[in-house]
C-alpha cells in the first residue's frame, strides 16, 4: 500500500509582506528666476511639492483620491524627506491623482 506524503512549502519560499518600491530621487535643484512677487514663489514651491507628492503616491498604488488622504500624503512628505506639506498642498496632491488617472 502506498503511503501519500504531504508537503508544505518552506517558510523561505512564501511570499514577502507587501512589496513598496523605493521612492524615487528629486530632481537636480535649479534657481528660481528673479524679480517675480512673492506670492509667485510660494504658489510655484507648493505646485512642485504637490507634484512631488502624486508621483510618489502613483508609484506606491494610490490611484484614487478618496484613499489619499492627509495623513497619508504626509506620511509619503516624512518618507521623502520633504516638510509635511498644508491642508491647500493636500487639496491640490488630490487633484492631481484625480485628474492624472
């Protein structure tokens, strides 16, 4: 009579926990040109950090706004190495997954 064997698979072959990509590197730094208002710069500044901050949403599986929420857009800001960003920065990181589907 034959004898059947059961086998499990190895605990060094079972799959990982979730896998996250490693974010990716910000741009070179270029010098903003001069003589435009202040008001510019902020604005210009807070359009870059949104930016920065969808991208790097998309590329760890957020695709809809409704799951990024500020916590989590500040937690990517903290994993980035930028400052957490404002309830506006937030508003528009939103805005930009939405329309970037």
């Amino acid at each position: 009579m034959a004898v059947a064997t059961v086998t499990t698979e190895p605990l060094d072959r079972q799959l990982p926990m979730p896998f996250h990509p490693p974010l990716p590197t910000p741009p070179a730094k270029k010098r903003l040109p001069a003589g435009r208002p202040r008001e510019w710069y902020v604005s210009h500044n807070r359009r870059l950090k949104a930016m920065r901050l969808a991208i790097a949403l998309l590329d760890s599986g957020v695709y809809q706004p409704s799951s990024a929420g500020n916590h989590r857009i500040r937690i990517t800001a903290e994993r980035l190495g930028i400052h957490p960003p404002s309830d506006t920065t937030c508003r528009m990181v939103r805005a930009l997954i939405r329309y970037g589907r």
